[in-house]
C-alpha cells in the first residue's frame, strides 16, 4: 500500500485529511510513452506522480518542447486549476510510471482548510507559471544554469561535467561554458587539455566594474567551441575567490551564454549552497555504492529544508552495470526520487580519454552505450522530443546489461 505521508507535498496536513485524500483519489498505472494529458484538454485533477517519470511538453509553430519532468512525488495541475485554464502542456511517461488523480474540488478544499499546504501550493504556483503560460516555447533571455553535484568523490561529476558540456557545444551547436568551481583542485584543464594562464583568479584582479568582456578575457576555448572558466592555478588562492564575486560572474555568464555548467567541489560551503541555489538544474550524481546512497538520501533530505524545488533536482547514477549488489528499484524507494539517468561503466573508454585530456564523446563511438547515455542527458537539457520507444534510459540500461 502507498503511504502518502512519503511524499513531502502532504507533509503539511494531518493524517486523517491524508486518508480521506487516499479514499477520494484514483492510481492509474501506465506503460513507458503513454501520453495522460494532451495540452487543451479540460483539467479536472491535481496529478502526482507516484513512480516512474512524466515529461512536461509544450507545443508552439508545430515543434514541441520539454520544459521540465516529474520525479516520484511531483505534483502538476495547480496553474490551471488556479487560473481556470485548459491543460497548458502535455504529459507523457518517460518510464512505466503510476499517477495519483486528486479531483480539482478536493484540492481547493485543501488550499482553504490548511495555510500550510496553501502555502506550498502557492510556492509551486509561483514557480511554474512564468513558464508555463508563456505563448510558444521559452523566449528567456538568459540561459540556464547546470550544475553536477555530491559531497563524495568519486561519482564521476567531473568528467561528466565536461563530456555534457562539449556535447552541448559540438553536437548541439550551443553557446556553453563550463565553470570549475573547485576552486582549489580543480581537474577540467586536466580533462580538457587546457593551458592554465586564464582563469578566476585572473579576473579577481581587474578593476571593477565587472563586465562580460572581461570575463570573456579570462576564458580558455576548446576545439569543440567550448568555453571555460578555469579556476585558480594554486590552491593558495581559492580563498581570494569569494562566493559573492563567483555569484556575479555566474549571473553575467548567464546572460550571456545558452548553458552555464558548473562543476563543484565535494563539500557544502557558502559557495556550493550559491550555485545550487542559483541553478535551474542539479545533477546529482551518485554510483551504487552503500556510502553514496547515503549521501545522496541527506543531501536530498537537505535539498528540501532548503526549498530546493524537487523538479530542480535529478539523480544520475553512473557507472551502472549489472553486479550492482544494490537494485535501483529499491534505492529509489529509499530515496524517495527516481534515478532521472543511467550512465553504464565503460572504464575501457572512459580512463583513458581521462588521461589523453580528450572527452570520449568526441571520439568516434557508434552505438557506445556510454555517449548514449550522455546525449540522451543533452537531449534532455536542450528539450528535446525523443521518440516513443526511446524514453526510458532504464529501459536502455536493461537491455544492454540485462538488469
């Protein structure tokens, strides 16, 4: 039986309204590529999801955008119950995945009854909306900002880091800059084959004010039309870097450039809480090993305390293969958040485009499931429609090592 008090949104109700939620509501279950809600149809339920995951698709001029997804505790609905509008975007399964149906009436009795789940309603409300009652696809000026994340090392966050962003750049054609905020041992010249001469701490020393053609003297291009912003070239003088300077130089990049990725340190100072914060997405980034479900169970326990929005947030799990000793399923239901990516272990690649400073996604791989996996996550990030039959990166990781 599902216990909705797992589920942060009902955190703020008592249980008996919780029960009566469970007795008014319906579960359906639907298979991978199922579309549940098609954008213009009446809306006559709050959803949330219960397994599996939904991407959120807007329509404009015959192309079709993702503008985000919805993990296991998600909710959608409220702008258009709120505003009195059709279905504003269409809703399709990336996985098999189950939903909750609460009806319309029944979820405004709750926003009246209860200031602490009209509260959380609104916050939601206040989040979406801009996006979703926007006229065709997105038409922000600023692009977004990425950042790869865990307080463990060894999950591989920054050789990812680096393989999406040179995806991004060479395959997509995006303007992308990368930004290695590990500020005293930063590995991306490493990864990357870069010279160290321009870097952070060259642009700490410049006379204010601080514009972007400044910053842009202090970025080092890669041959796949990549950007980076490389961090200092001792470890002595990270601590001349502070957070609020970083913070600024992320917002003009922002303005400035489609995708802002960012690779962080291990650890949870001032300056990681700012670029999580700051971001429209994290990729957390996890392997199967005991310590790392750990972590990443406190980090996202933290995430909520720190009304980091749950659609913000999406763990990876790399190096997947199938003598996990750990099954996923069970991992994400001690999580409480589906795995969003599967990365499969393909050390053979990996190790030594590490050590030739060449990111294996600009090598020359047909049908790797390592580059795969990383242009399914661009896809992702650029919005792209995959096709039916193509969703579930579970369902990719199952078939190549029978998990």
């Amino acid at each position: 039986m599902i216990n909705l008090k797992d589920f942060s949104f009902f955190n703020t109700l008592p249980t008996r309204e919780v029960e009566k939620i469970r007795k008014a509501c319906r579960f359906n279950k639907y298979t991978s590529g199922t579309t549940f809600l098609k954008e213009g149809e009446k809306l006559e339920d709050f959803f949330l999801v219960v397994e599996g995951q939904v991407a959120v698709t807007k329509s404009h001029a015959g192309k079709k955008k993702t503008l985000f997804t919805l993990d296991p505790g998600d909710t959608y609905g409220e702008v258009e119950i709120l505003n009195g509008t059709t279905a504003l975007c269409t809703l399709v399964g990336y996985q098999d995945f189950q939903v909750m149906f609460i009806p319309r009436d029944f979820f405004l009795r709750l926003i009246g009854l209860y200031p602490g789940f009209a509260r959380e309603s609104r916050e939601l409300y206040s989040r979406r909306a801009s996006i979703l009652l926007e006229q065709g696809l997105s038409k922000a000026v600023f692009g977004q900002v990425v950042t790869f994340f865990n307080v463990k090392g060894g999950a591989g966050k920054s050789v990812m880091a680096a393989n999406t962003a040179v995806m991004l750049a060479r395959n997509w054609r995006k303007r992308v800059v990368l930004v290695d905020l590990n500020l005293s041992f930063g590995d991306q010249a490493i990864l990357l084959s870069l010279p160290h001469d321009r870097n952070i701490y060259e642009l700490v020393q410049e006379r204010p004010p601080l514009k972007m053609a400044k910053i842009e003297s202090q970025l080092t291009s890669h041959s796949s039309g990549l950007k980076v912003l490389l961090p200092p070239p001792s470890p002595e003088l990270a601590e001349k870097v502070k957070t609020e300077f970083v913070e600024q130089v992320l917002e003009i990049l922002r303005a400035n450039f489609d995708f802002v990725i960012v690779d962080t340190h291990n650890q949870l100072t001032d300056l990681e809480l700012m670029a999580l914060e700051m971001s429209d997405l994290i990729f957390l980034m996890m392997t199967m090993e005991l310590t790392f479900v750990k972590n990443t169970k406190v980090l996202l326990d933290l995430f909520q305390r720190m009304k980091i929005p749950r659609e913000k947030v999406k763990v990876v799990l790399n190096r997947a293969f199938k003598a996990m000793g750990l099954e996923p399923s069970r991992v994400e239901s001690s999580l409480r958040y589906a795995i969003s990516h599967f990365i499969p272990s393909e050390g053979d690649i990996v190790i030594p485009s590490i050590n030739a400073g060449v990111p294996f996604v600009m090598q020359r791989l047909e049908n790797s499931p390592l580059i795969m996996s990383v242009e399914k996550l661009c896809q992702r990030l650029v919005g792209e429609e995959q096709e039916k039959g193509t969703w579930s990166m579970f369902s990719l990781i199952k078939e190549v090592f029978g998990l």
